[in-house]
C-alpha cells in the first residue's frame, strides 16, 4: 500500500496533524497552568471554543470533498492550520484571551477539514478489500503522530522558568509550523488530482 502515493502522503499528513495538534495542546495546557496560573478546571475550559470549532467544521469537511476533493482540501487544512499556529507566536504570559483563541480557532478549523479527508483519501487510493487495514494503518500513523509531538515538545518545555519555557513554547510553534508547510507541499505534489481524490 505504501507504493501507493496519495495513501503514503495522506498517512505522512495525518500524522503530522496530530503531531502538531497534540503536542502543542500539551504544550498550552501547561501555558495556560503555570504560566498564566489558571486552574486545571479553567485551562480545560480554555479549550472548549477549539472542540466546538472541531466538531462543526469536521461536518463541513464531509461536504466538502465532493465539491473541492481531497487534494485541495487537505492543502486548505494543512495551511489554515500552519497559518493558525504561527499567529500563536505573539501569545505572552499577560496577553488577553481573546489573542489566544483566535489562532487556535483558526488552527482547530484547519485540523477539522484534515481529519475527515484523509480518511476518504486513504480509503479512496486502495482497493475496498484493503479498507480495515487502511483504516488501521492511517489510525496507526496518527496515533504515532500525537505521541511525538507530546513527548518532544514536552521535552522542550521541560524547564519552567518564564523565558526557558517560552522559548520551548516558540520552538515547538515552529516545528510545527514548518510541519504542516510541508505536508501542504506533499500533498500538493502526491495526491493525484483525480476524480477520487482531487
């Protein structure tokens, strides 16, 4: 299956997208609790306007693909996420909430339309008999992906003083950043614009 390009390129996508979106969750779970010294219960709550972003724009992004495909898609998602992250750059310790939540609106919005395209990427490259290890490879990779990102950008911000963690905090933004520019990229160049998968 992996000879296949748009299955590799999605399932490389998929896991950069968790790597980013839970990795960096973790990292301003931890923003949010000890720098800006927020409770466990108000930090969580912090992330609410992200999960409804998620669950609403996920629905979107099923209606999407039959009008925009796959391809243009997922580069939509990849960027919008990217440009999201990015704006995250600017975020201080007494910057107001607001500054915060836009980005990660915007991030949220871009991990929503991936999500559910890959998937129909993934599924639409191969054969309907491979479907189940399609799907458990693809969920595989995004696992992998979400457990990188925690473990190494929990490793970057393992000192806590102000300018150490931020400067863990900017470093992770970008990697991240620099992640999903590049998932956009081979998206653009191995997902074959056909009928599938746009």
């Amino acid at each position: 299956m992996f000879r296949i390009p748009t299955f590799t390129v999605v399932s490389v996508a998929g896991m950069v997208v968790n790597f980013a979106y839970f990795g960096l969750i973790f990292v301003f779970s931890l923003f949010f609790q000890i720098q800006q010294h927020l409770s466990p219960q108000l930090a969580g709550l912090a992330f609410l306007p992200m999960t409804v972003v998620l669950m609403t724009v996920n629905v979107l992004a099923g209606r999407l693909i039959t009008r925009m495909g796959a391809r243009l898609l997922m580069i939509l998602g990849l960027m919008l996420a990217a440009v999201g992250y990015l704006l995250l750059m600017s975020v201080s310790i007494d910057g107001a909430y607001w500054l915060q939540v836009v980005p990660m609106l915007l991030a949220a919005s871009g991990t929503a339309l991936i999500v559910p395209t890959t998937a129909n990427a993934t599924l639409s490259s191969v054969d309907a008999s491979r479907a189940g290890i399609t799907s458990g490879v693809l969920n595989s990779a995004r696992q992998v992906g979400g457990m990188l990102g925690a473990a190494i950008f929990g490793h970057l911000i393992q000192d806590t003083a102000l300018d150490a963690f931020t400067h863990g905090m900017h470093v992770s933004i970008g990697i991240s950043v620099a992640l999903l520019l590049l998932g956009s990229g081979l998206c653009w160049v191995g997902i074959r614009p056909d009928r599938n998968t746009a």
